[in-house]
C-alpha cells in the first residue's frame, strides 16, 4: 500500500490530542511483523499515516475505526469525491480571505450545522445514516473548519451542534490539493476500511496477527482539563473501564496492543491493575507537551502513558524518541 508523493505524508485534520508529537515515543513499540492494523480512535489517524509513511502497511488489511460520523463522512467523502471536496475546500479558502472570522461563523452556524442535521430532520436515525449522508461540500466545510476554527478543535454541545470558536491565525492554508489528493489515495487503497464503530466492536474481532493501536479521549488531569467531547456523549470514566477490559481481552487473545493515555490516577490504576497484568500489559511513562489549553502558558510539559503488551524494539528507537520513565504509583491512604 504504497503511497507516491512528493511531500511527507501527515495527518488531514488537526484532532486534539493528535500524535504527531509522541510518535517517536509510540514507534518503538510497533511491532516487527503484523498482518492487519487496527486503529479504534482514529481521530487525525497520526499513526496510521506514521505506519504508511515507514511502507510497514504495504499489502496489509487496515481498519480506522471511529465512533464521530463527521469524521468518517469527512474522510469517505474525500475517498470518494476528491476533487468535488477540492473545489469546495477552495472556493470557502477564497471567501475566508476576504471575509475573515465573519466567513467562520456564517460557515459554522448557517451552513455546517444545518447542513448536518438535515439527514436527521428527514427521520433518518443513527451514526451510520449521517456518515453515509456526507456530501463533499459538508466534508469541505468540516476541514474549513478545523483549519480556522480554535486549536483546530472538533466540540459539540448538549444539542449535537458543532460549536468551537473562530481560531486567531494570519492567512491560514485551508485548501492544499496536493495534500488532500495524497491522503484520499491513502484511504482508498483496496485493504483500507474506514468504519464508524465503537471500541467494543472493534476489539472484539481483534486476535493473533493484529497490531491495534488505541487512542481514546484523555482522562483529565483535572475537573477543568477534559476535551472529551467529540461526540454529543462524551468518554467518561465508565468508558476508560469499558475500553480497559476490552483491550485486556484483545491481548488475552493475542493481539499486540499499544494505547496512549494521559496520566490520570484512574488510568494508571486500570492499567497497573493484575487483571492487565496478566495480559501481559505494561505502563511507561513519556513527556510530553499539553497542546491544548485557553492559556498559552499552561500548554507545558506533561507525562503521558503508553500502554502495552508489546516489549520495545531497539530497532525502532529513533534518535529523538523520549526515554520512557517509571510508573509512579499513588501511596495507600
């Protein structure tokens, strides 16, 4: 599954707590042979197009996998009609050059919104129904929107409407076909499937030969950190259980599992747990930088988590990779 280009593949969308910081950290732990990749928080997809970019996806089957419609509309819009969502892209690039912020929020509030709430206006239930009923403009318009909209955010409220504010950048680049083309042909290789599933799912079907990488929506670190809402329900620490178990079991029948987390309390606990243990799960800790934040002065470092299964290549250590600290435990009360 080789993609030719000119330029470094990249993810499409800016996505909060996108990878492309702690990649080196994550490379280490690929494993050296696999037969299928799974991603279950596909989000900007950093590690896919990581894996595609190194050729280790080359006459694998891959399956992306998230639960935001948007986000597997957007992509299988831009599969399937890339140079219609390239035309669109464009003519909203040439209005926000004159318009401005104002372009945003017309965008936003009498288009975008609208637009995506037609297929339920119209009496058709479910996830499913609207990722299938993306049109190209609707996909132009939700990467508009993530070029110009604050730290690239994708936020919905109570009532499911997409309402992050306009961003403060100086001549953004909105529209880059060469990079659109680049990454539909990724997703249309004949072994990639771009699907709008749960974790669960997903999981349940993973075994020996799978390399699944799983990127959930943090655990906060505080009441005020969390930036969980990329669906209108939310991830809650029911579900970082749920998922906990779920990649337990995956690795219990023998898939190589990698995931990525911050490092809550809770999350450390789960993972630290014997149960994940006994699957042959491990906690490290990486730095990292918080990349989100109202305040520019509180995006500073931070330790992350990387949990796994799998035990570091020092094949695949690259020169920048962050060393891996300890786990520290929490004192019984």
């Amino acid at each position: 599954m080789h993609v030719p280009t000119a330029a470094p593949t990249r993810p499409l969308l800016k996505w909060a707590g996108g990878k492309r910081q702690l990649l080196p950290a994550l490379a280490a732990f690929y494993p050296v042979r696999f037969d299928r990749y799974i991603e279950a928080f596909l989000g900007s997809g950093a590690v896919f197009f990581d894996l595609l970019a190194q050729g280790q996806l080359a006459d694998k089957r891959v399956t992306l996998a998230d639960v935001n419609p948007d986000l597997i509309g957007c992509y299988r819009a831009l599969r399937d009609h890339t140079a219609d969502v390239i035309s669109a892209l464009a003519a909203l690039e040439a209005e926000h050059r004159s318009l401005g912020a104002a372009c945003y929020y017309d965008v936003r509030d009498r288009r975008f919104n609208p637009e995506r709430a037609k297929p339920f206006a119209k009496g058709l239930e479910g996830r499913e129904r609207l990722a299938a009923a993306y049109p190209p403009e609707l996909a132009a318009m939700l990467i508009f929107l993530n070029r110009t909209g604050f730290n690239g955010l994708f936020r919905l409220n109570r009532r499911g409407a997409f309402n992050v504010p306009a961003g403060r950048y100086n001549e953004p680049r909105i529209c880059d076909p060469a990079h659109l083309r680049t990454v539909a042909e990724a997703f249309r290789a004949p072994r990639v499937t771009l699907e709008l599933s749960g974790f669960e799912a997903v999981l349940a079907d993973a075994g020996p030969g799978d390399f699944v990488y799983c990127d959930p929506p943090y655990a906060p670190l505080s009441r005020t950190a969390s930036f969980a809402n990329y669906t209108a329900d939310g991830f809650t620490s029911q579900d970082q259980a749920r998922l906990c178990h779920a990649v337990t079991d995956a690795c219990g029948r023998g898939a190589v599992v990698v995931l990525s987390n911050s490092s809550a309390d809770e999350i450390v606990d789960l993972y630290s747990s014997e149960h994940a243990r006994r699957a042959g799960l491990r906690v490290h800790r990486v730095p990292a930088r918080r990349m989100i934040n109202s305040r520019a002065t509180a995006r500073g470092p931070v330790d992350e988590l990387i949990v796994t299964n799998s035990h570091p290549s020092l094949a695949r250590v690259r020169p920048k990779m962050l060393p891996a600290l300890p786990v520290r435990r929490r004192k019984s009360a």
